[in-house]
C-alpha cells in the first residue's frame, strides 16, 4: 500500500457530503488535502479541524474555467506535487427525455463532465510526474444502469465511466492509475428527498470515504477501473 505521508490530493466539492467527509478522513490519515468548493469561507469553517499546516482551501466553481487552473496552480505552489485528484463535485436535476429545458441540461454537464475532465487534464502532468497519480472519479450506480426517469443524471454519470476508462488508458504507462466509484444512494442532502430509501439503509458518507480512501492506497500493481457499492440488492449490480 502507498503511504500518505507526504502524498497531495485535490477533491472537488469538499464543502459538504460526501466531498466533506472525503477531506476530512484523508486529512485524519495524514494526506495534505486540496480542497475546491464554490465558497471558500464555508469550506474553511467545514474543515476547521487540527491539520491546517496539511489543508489548502481553494475556489472551484466547475462552470468558471479560470477557477480550474486557478486552484491547480495555488495547490501547486504550496505542496510543490500532486498525487491524486478526486472528482466528487456533482449535481442532479429531474431533465427527463420528454421534459427539462435545455439549459438544465447544459448546467449539468458543466458541473458533472465537463469539470471533471479540464481538471483531469490540468492535473496530469502532475500525476504523471509523481509516478504513481491517482484519480478517483465519483460517478454512480446510474453511470452503470438506468433505473429512474432523470435522463440528464444518467447520462453524465455514464459519460463519467467513459472519462475514467480513457483517463485509465492513457495514464497507466506514467503510473496513473484510475478509478470510478459508483454507489448507491449516500445519505446527504443530495438524498434529502428520496423516500423509498431511509436514512439508516442509506450508504454512510464516511465509510464512502473509506473506500475512497482505499482506491488511493492500492498500489500500481492493484488497481480497480470500477467499484460499485450498493447499499441494497439489485438484480444485476
Ligand atoms: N448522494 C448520493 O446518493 C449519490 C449517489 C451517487 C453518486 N453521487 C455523487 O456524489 C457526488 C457528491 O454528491 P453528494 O451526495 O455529496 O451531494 P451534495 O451533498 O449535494 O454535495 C455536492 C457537492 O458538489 C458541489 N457542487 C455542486 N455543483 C457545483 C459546481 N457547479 N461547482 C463546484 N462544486 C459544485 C457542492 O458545492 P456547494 O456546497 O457549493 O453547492 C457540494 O460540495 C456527486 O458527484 C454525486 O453525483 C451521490
């Protein structure tokens, strides 16, 4: 396993969910952590906490492109590496195929492809240099099935898969190694509305960082494209 001294890693979308609890457990197991959220003073109260000298907050707005290579750079100039790139922010909406203007359409695919992919590509001649660069994706059972009507969610979540497995291909000779991470429902407020699932039966956001957490301590040698973390049975997944 691959240790964490030392080792930068920048999350996306680290103000709240499951983006918080990310930071906050890799913070806890000694990772210097990046962290990109829309309002920075949210994101600093969010990570109060004793590992400030560890702790780089930034803005990261996916729809503001100089945000992206803003955040890079500051990361850059303070830790002077980059070992890993978690792409965590996301959103969903109720775009269906027979409803949904498109604007809201547009706005999340800003938010949930297209950030993910400037980000990648800004990070990884950083990754490659580290020889062992990481980028966990957070996609979504809906990237690997379609069970509801929210078309647009659905279809940035599979194009997610696609980023992963190209990120995946042309990564892996410069020791990059990447991952998408498709759960269930997490409880945060993403899910404050569903109610065919509780709260209790919902995927913990802490133990979803676990396995994120995993995903960046396996070594060159065992890595894994795909983890689907399901909170309830389902009949193919
Ligand atoms: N919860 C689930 O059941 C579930 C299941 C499958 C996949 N996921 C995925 O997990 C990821 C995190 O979701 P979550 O459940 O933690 O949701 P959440 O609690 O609603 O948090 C979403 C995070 O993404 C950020 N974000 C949203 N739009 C953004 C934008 N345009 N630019 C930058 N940041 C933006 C939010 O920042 P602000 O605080 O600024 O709004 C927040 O930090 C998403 O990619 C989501 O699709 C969640």
């Amino acid at each position: 396993m691959l240790s964490p001294d030392g080792r930068v890693i920048m999350i996306s979308g680290a103000s709240r969910g499951i983006g918080l609890a990310i930071a906050r457990t890799l913070l806890g197991k000694g990772y210097c952590v990046s962290a990109g959220a829309r309002d920075v003073e949210k994101l600093s109260v969010a990570l109060s906490g004793p590992w400030q000298d560890r702790l780089l907050c930034c803005r990261y707005d996916a729809a503001d492109r100089s945000s992206h290579q803003a955040w890079v750079d500051r990361t850059n100039e303070r830790f002077g590496r980059l070992d890993g790139l978690v792409n965590n922010a996301g959103t969903s909406n109720t775009f269906t195929i027979e409803e949904g203007e498109e604007e809201e359409l547009d706005a999340l695919w800003a938010t949930n492809v297209k950030g993910p992919l400037f980000l990648t590509r800004l990070c990884l001649p950083y990754l490659k240099e580290c020889g062992s660069g990481r980028v966990i994706n957070v996609s979504s059972l809906s990237g690997k099935r379609v069970r509801n009507e929210n078309i647009a969610y659905n279809m940035t979540k599979h194009a997610v898969m696609a980023l992963t497995h190209g990120t995946r291909r042309i990564g892996w000779d410069h020791g990059i190694r990447a991952t998408a991470i498709c759960p269930s429902f997490v409880a945060t407020d993403l899910t404050s509305g569903v109610t065919k699932v509780s709260r209790e039966e919902m995927i913990d956001p802490d133990d979803f960082a676990e396995i994120t957490a995993l995903a960046l301590a396996l070594p060159n040698t065992a890595a894994m494209a795909e983890m689907l973390v399901n909170c309830r049975l389902e009949d193919t997944l």
